[in-house]
C-alpha cells in the first residue's frame, strides 16, 4: 500500500469551507485520497481471477476518525465509516 500523509495540510485534494456546529464556528474539511493495493501473482490467469473476486468484494469497510484541537480546547473524537469500492 502506497503511504498516506495524515497532516491535512499537506493533502492536495480536499475542499475547505466554514461551517457552523454547536454555535461554533469551524472549518469543514472533505479529504479525498486513493489508495493503492498490489499483490504479484505467479500467472497472468491467477491475477485476472483473483482481481475478477477483489472487485465484486462489496462488504469491506474503512472507519475514520478525526480529533481537533483548538483554541487550547480538544474536541471530542468523530468516527465516521465508509464501504470501500474497487475499480479495475
């Protein structure tokens, strides 16, 4: 699996706006990030049907979760889910 920086500041895909939560202002950050995957495989017939079972896999799931500090404040963690969808 390719290496994911976890400071925000550092993605460059992601959409930033303010937001109110709670009577608070904040900012609402949506990152997105890809993910790669590799496996070598000893034939090109066992690779093209182990991708053939990988990608019909629609059970998988990746949680996140997201802590902030500010303002000498910590907030409380937020965990979210997400199903994975593969792509050939």
């Amino acid at each position: 699996m390719n290496w994911v920086d976890d400071n925000l500041n550092n993605i460059t895909q992601k959409t930033i706006k303010d937001t109110v939560i709670n009577k608070v202002n904040m900012v609402e950050i949506n990152v997105r990030r890809q993910f790669t995957f590799f496996r070598v495989y000893a034939s090109n017939a066992i690779a093209i049907n182990e991708q053939a079972i990988f990608i019909n896999r629609t059970d998988d799931v990746i949680t996140f979760t997201s802590y902030c500090y500010y303002n000498q404040k910590n907030y409380q963690a937020v965990s979210n889910s997400a199903k994975v969808a593969y792509v050939k």
